[in-house]
C-alpha cells in the first residue's frame, strides 16, 4: 500500500536536496560518521534514499478496510467526506529499514550498554507523542534524535553513536508508535502506520545525526 500524499512530498524535497546530500558526503559531514559504524559512502546515500522512497510504501499488517472520513477545512467551516483505508500498517522506510540496521548494531556492541537508553526512549515517546485526529501518532521530528543522543552520551559514551540510532529508531518505534496504538484506534479511522508521516521524519535525523555523533 503507498501512502502517497506525504511520501510524495518528503520524495520531492530529497531530490531537491539530494546536491546537498552528495556534497555532505563528498566532505564526510556524513559519510565518515557511517563509514566508522561500518557502512561505505556508497552504502550511506544507498540507505538514505531507500528510507526516503521506503517512506511512501506502508506494509499492511491487518485487514484493510475502506471507510468514509470526514474532513474539515477553512477552519472548520467546510466538511467533505473521502473514501480512506483503514487498518494498521508498518512503513517500510520508516520502521522495516531502520528496525534491520538497529538488529546489525546490536551485534557491534554490548547489549546492556543500550538498555537503560532504550528503557528512558520507550518511557519518555510514550507520554511525548500526541494523537492528532485524522493524522495519527504524532511526535516532534527533532524529539527522538536529540534524546536518544542524551542519553546515549550518559549511559554509554563508549558506544554513544550505535546506542544513539538504536535506542532512538526503537524506543520511538515502540514508546511513541506501538504503545500509543490503541488511543491512535480509537481517535482516528483511517490507517494507522507505524513509523509512519507522524514520526518518520524524527526516525530519519536519528540515523543522520548518531552518523554525526562518531
């Protein structure tokens, strides 16, 4: 299923940035960060643009059902009903890829040095996300990166950019996402996609900037 309004959108600007990308690289802004974590320059860009095209593409993982929703525009003044899919899905570039790099990090280092970070992520997304009606499971894009990085460089500064992307993807996933589903059911009909357009964009920096932390 392609959740195309935002995944449009979000493929839209990263081929508008994409010089920028290639010209972070070419100065290893990014690149080094991910070379000493062990992926190539090559692997890096590769990484980043399925995450960015994965991000159109939701994996459904119940039965998908059309419903009418209503919405509402001009400040409330205007409702028109569209036909919109409902159900629970996962986003591939969202949470498939991202959940597949934290299980290969987690074989580079200690298991305990990632508990207690993961542990204060899951704790803390769980009370900081919001449900949005109409939207879903929503949560600050800049929230998920700048906590994980706390709290990696406090509980695990000798593996602090691995712990990073691995206590921020999961602990959002898992704190903001899953642990939030039943209130996101009950507030919004339509489809609901873990690490999907409300926290994708949060599970996105997690990556770019523990490739930063090394």
């Amino acid at each position: 299923m392609f959740f195309l309004p935002i995944g449009i959108l979000i493929f839209i600007l990263f081929i508008l940035f994409l010089p920028i990308l290639f010209i972070l690289g070419y100065f290893h802004i990014i690149t080094i960060g991910f070379e000493k974590l062990g992926f190539s320059s090559e692997a890096t860009i590769l990484i980043l643009l399925l995450m960015l095209i994965g991000s159109m593409i939701n994996i459904p993982l119940t039965k998908r059902k059309l419903v009418y929703v209503e919405e509402r525009s001009f400040f409330g003044f205007l409702r028109t009903t569209k036909l919109r899919p409902s159900g629970i899905a996962v986003n591939l570039g969202g949470a498939v890829i991202p959940i597949l790099l934290s299980i290969y990090f987690l074989t580079l280092i200690p298991l305990n040095s990632v508990l207690v970070p993961l542990i204060l992520m899951i704790i803390s997304l769980k009370f900081l996300a919001r449900v949005v009606p109409g939207r879903g499971i929503v949560i600050p894009a800049l929230l998920p990166p700048f906590l994980a990085l706390g709290f990696a460089l406090i509980f695990a500064p000798d593996f602090a950019a691995p712990c990073a992307f691995i206590s921020g993807v999961l602990g959002t996933l898992i704190g903001g996402d899953i642990l939030n589903l039943p209130k996101a059911r009950k507030a919004s009909s339509g489809l609901i996609s873990i690490g999907g357009a409300g926290v994708f964009d949060g599970i996105f920096l997690v990556g770019i900037i523990s490739a930063l932390l090394t």
